[in-house]
C-alpha cells in the first residue's frame, strides 16, 4: 500500500461517484419537495376524484414511459462509460447517436398509440373513462421525454451529472407552475360543461387534464436545456474525438444490438415496477366495482393514495435511485478493470448510503404521519395518515431494490433485475388480491401489496448480488446502527411534536419544529455511533470541510475509526 494517507485514498476511490450521486440526489430531492409542494394547491384544485384520474392516467404514462425511454438513460450511460472506459470516444459518440435515433422513432410511436388509444384505454382497461383527457395530454410527453433520456444518459457515461440534475429541477418547476394554472383553468371549464351534460365528474377530469399539460410542458422545458448544453459541449466533444486514436470502429447495427439487448432487461424491470401500479389501481377498481362500491367513491380512495401517499413516500426514494443511476457507469468501469476489491467497496458504500437514508426517512414518516397530512393537506382523517404509517416501510424496502437493481446492471447481469421482478410482480398480484376479496383491506390492499413486492425483490437481488461476486452484508453496520440512530430520532421527534402540539397548536409550527429537530437528532446520532465512517464523509462534497467540523464539535466516536465500514478494502489497487 502506498504511504498516501488512507482517508486521501479512500477519497480518491469514491469520490466520483459519491459526488456525481450526490448531484443527482440533491436535484431529486429538489423536484420531489417542488412536486409534494405543488401538488398540494393541485390536490386541493382537483379534489380526491380529480387526483383518482391524474394519478391513474400518469400510471399508465409511466408505464409507456418505461418502454420508450426511461430505460434510456441507464443503457446508454453504460453502453457510452463501456467504451470511454477504453479510449474509444468516438465509438462512444456514435452509441449517442444511434440511441438518440432509436429514442426519436420509438418515442414517436408509442406517443402516437397512446394518444389514439386513449380512450380505449380510459373505458376498458382502467374503468375510468373520464380519465381520457388527461391520458391525451400525457401523449406528447412520451416522445419529448424518450430524446431527453438519450441525452441525460449521455452525459451521465461521460461522468457528469450536472446537465442532467439542472434539466430536472428546470422541468419540475415548469411543471408545478403550468400543473397549477392548468388545473385552474380547465376544472373551470370542465365544470360548466359538466352542469350543462349533467356530468358531475367532468369538472375533475377536465382539471386533471389540466393538471398533466405541466408534465408535457416540464420535459419541453428540460429537453431545450439539454440540447443547449450540448451545443455549448460541441466544441469539447470534437476535440475528444479527434484525439481518439483507436482503430476500432463499430456500426451502427452494432451498437443498436448493444443498446436493445442492455435496455431491454432495463424495460422489462423497470416496466414490471410501475405495472404492478397500474395492475393494481385496475384490479382495484374492478373489485370495489364487485362490491358495491361507486366510481365517484373507489375514485376517491385513489385519489387518497396517489395524491397524499405516493408523492410524501417518493420524495425519500428520491435519494437511492438518484444514487443508483450514478453507481452503474463506475461500476461497470471496475468490473471491466477486474477490481473486485473496488466493486466491493462501492457496492458496500452505497448500500449503507442507501439505508442511512431511507431508515431515518420511514422511521420519520411513521411517527410524524398525521402531523404531515395535516400540515401539507390539512387532512386530519384516519385513512391518508394511516396508509402513511402503514406504507413507511416501503421507503426502505423500495431503495434498497432500486439500489440492487443497479448494482447487477453494473455486475453485467442485466437480466437477473428482470427475473426477480416477474417472480416478486407474481407474488404481489397473489397477495393483493387476498388482501381485497379476503381480507376486504380496502384502499390499504394497494399498500400491503407493494410492501410484500418490495421485500421479495430485495431478498432476490441480494441473493444475486452475493452469488455472483461474493459481496456479504454488514448486518451490524449495515442495518443496525441506523435503525438504533433512527429509533432515537424518531422517539425524541414525536415528544417534541406531542409536547409543542399541546402547549401551542396550530397546523405548521409543531411539525416544522419536530422535522427540524429530527434532522439534527439523526445528524448527531449517526456520527456518535459511528454509523457514518471518516471515509464516508470524505467521500461527500465537500467532505474535509465536514468531516473537519466534526472533529471539532467532537461528534465522531473516541475511538476513531475502529468501526470503518471499509477496512476489508484498505489493500485493493487502484
């Protein structure tokens, strides 16, 4: 081992893709607090049956998305890294190119089938009619968004992340402000018509048309940003190219084999991930249907869990998979290099970023879950506050899936994400439907079912994991001393809600307050119990400067670094 001081190195190892992860998880908490932000004036715009037949017409536009692009950015970012990895900067351009045409005619069709099959779809498949109009408008926003993948993966291969986390943020607050003045103005219109029709829920499905022009708007938005970043790249990306001296040049039908067989595994994963929404909002609707229960009501109930629970449980999960789009190129760099001892050091890192994260975030969601209903919602009823509390588990369970998905593309086993996801979808559609006809469950079947979906794909990807490169858990580290710092957040946060909610009330100060505190309490307890390591800090943006900060205020274990998570990979070679 060289005489470079250990933290220098360690620093060195992961640095990049630590701080190109924390550049998207930064963006993706932004957009996810912008989206919980505004979709609170929309919810209130729109109403439970509005948000039923936003929230559903965007499930099935996630789900096309997933075939049409957003497979995209993780294929073309490992098919791009692959060959720069090696020199090979001008095959790597000729991959972009040939993604982008790829992305340009299959985003051209699918936008196409589903804006022509919108009402097909409304009337016989999700029992919704009404949902049509929101469907139509989400179709254009098939194909912005299909391009803008190809560039956000683009750059991502070339290791940067910035082009990709400004475009997100750009999109979402175009998005918020056009959702709102949309959902305005339509529910208006839709409302008149509807007195005129004698159509009571014409009003709500008008304004969530007008609600999702803001999704099409947004991408606009964030495609224009990224073709101006690549036009200011021009002049870089020409002197790379010029420089590239190896002899090796691929076709094009080479390289779109190599996209198809790298996205296609991606598509099927990440397709099965959002068809089990869509599955089960249909399913649901179809057995509340069978029992009695009227459109305007099992809407509403939908309307509950995708617009109060989805939107409060995904701003966390942000995190993780913001991290796991960064790991898969630098991952598959050091499989190609042979560093197993680097592999296992990063799969290792991000795991336990991953749980640090999503622990103390379910742990908060839980004890603070009608305090945020209230605050954000000002939602005091028993159903929205219950599925929070019921579903914050998901938050862990959903990361660490989504993390391990990325750790085996990056492993080069771009199918195994795929199998593990068809046998989990099999075994959640199963439990659903005994939570509902059996159990009668309700509107908290849709949330049972995910948790049981989440915990199969994560015990399968592990096993995969372990199986393929040898990489074994930490339970200690891993799992423990978060859950021990999360458990002592979340007690310590609850009394001073409890106790500030008696003495003043009110609907925001008590749950600020609380939420502030949570994040200092955690923020201590995670440096005394040593749960984030030296190597960890220093690994963060400005990680000296932290791990500097620390050591003054005396909030790392006395004993150092005994309980450095990486020692096992002090001797690997860089």
């Amino acid at each position: 081992m060289s005489e470079t001081p250990r933290n220098k190195k360690t620093k060195s190892r992961g640095e990049d893709y630590i701080v190109q992860g924390s550049i998207l998880a930064a963006a993706a908490v932004i957009t996810k607090v912008i989206g919980v932000v505004y979709r609170i004036p929309l919810t209130n715009l729109l109403g439970d049956e509005g948000n039923g037949f936003y929230g559903y017409a965007y499930q099935v536009y996630a789900f096309a998305l997933m075939i049409s692009s957003l497979s995209l950015p993780t294929a073309v970012s490992k098919i791009v890294s692959m060959r720069v990895s090696v020199g090979q900067r001008r095959n790597a351009f000729r991959a972009f190119l040939c993604s982008l045409i790829f992305a340009v005619i299959v985003g051209f069709i699918i936008a196409v089938a589903i804006f022509f099959g919108a009402g097909a779809i409304s009337e016989h498949v999700m029992k919704a009619p009404l949902s049509v109009y929101a469907l139509k408008v989400l179709a254009p926003g098939l194909f912005i968004v299909a391009v803008m993948a190809v560039l956000r993966g683009y750059f991502q291969g070339l290791g940067t992340m910035m082009p990709t986390a400004i475009s997100q943020v750009i999109e979402q607050i175009i998005n918020a402000v056009i959702s709102i003045i949309g959902a305005s103005v339509l529910f208006g219109i839709g409302s008149r018509a509807g007195e005129e029709a004698g159509e009571e829920l014409l009003g709500p499905a008008y304004g969530a048309a007008g609600g999702t022009l803001g999704t099409v708007m947004g991408a606009l938005a964030g495609l224009l940003f990224l073709l101006f970043v690549l036009w200011l790249y021009r002049g870089g990306i020409k002197k790379q190219l010029k420089r590239d001296y190896s002899k090796r040049k691929e076709t094009y039908s080479h390289i779109l084999k190599a996209l198809i067989l790298t996205a296609l595994p991606v598509i099927f994963s990440t397709a099965i991930y959002n068809i089990n929404q869509i599955i089960d909002l249909t399913v649901f609707n179809h057995i509340m249907a069978w029992q009695g229960f009227s459109e305007q009501e099992y809407m509403a109930l939908q309307g509950i869990y995708t617009g109060k629970y989805d939107p409060l449980i995904n701003v966390p999960l942000s995190i993780p998979s913001a991290v796991s789009a960064s790991i898969v190129p630098t991952l598959t760099a050091a499989v190609m290099s042979r560093q197993m001892k680097k592999v296992h050091y990063q799969i290792d890192q991000t795991l336990r970023i991953a749980t640090i994260i999503t622990i103390p975030s379910a742990v908060g969601i839980a004890v603070l879950a009608s305090p945020l209903m209230v605050l954000l919602y000002n939602d005091s009823s028993a159903t929205p506050a219950n599925l929070l509390m019921l579903g914050a588990i998901v938050v862990v369970l959903y990361g660490w899936s989504s993390i391990t998905n990325s750790v085996l593309h990056g492993l080069n086993y771009m199918s195994s994400p795929a199998k593990n996801a068809a046998i989990a979808l099999g075994v959640h559609l199963a439990a659903f439907v005994v939570m509902l006809v059996v159990f009668r469950m309700n509107v908290y079947a849709l949330v049972g079912s995910n948790i049981v979906f989440a915990l199969i794909m994560c015990i399968l990807n592990q096993w995969k994991i372990r199986q393929v490169c040898g990489y074994k858990i930490n339970i200690r580290n891993m799992f423990l001393k978060p859950f021990i710092a999360s458990a002592v957040m979340g007690v310590i946060t609850y009394v001073v809600w409890f106790v500030l909610d008696l003495l003043i009330g009110g609907r925001i100060f008590p749950s600020v307050i609380a939420i502030c505190v949570a994040i200092i309490v955690y923020v201590v307890m995670i440096l005394k119990t040593g749960t984030l390591s030296e190597d960890d800090i220093l690994s963060l943006p400005m990680g000296a400067r932290l791990l500097r900060y620390s050591r003054r205020l005396r909030l790392l274990p006395e004993s150092g670094n005994e309980d450095n998570d990486s020692d096992e990979f002090d001797d690997y070679d860089e």
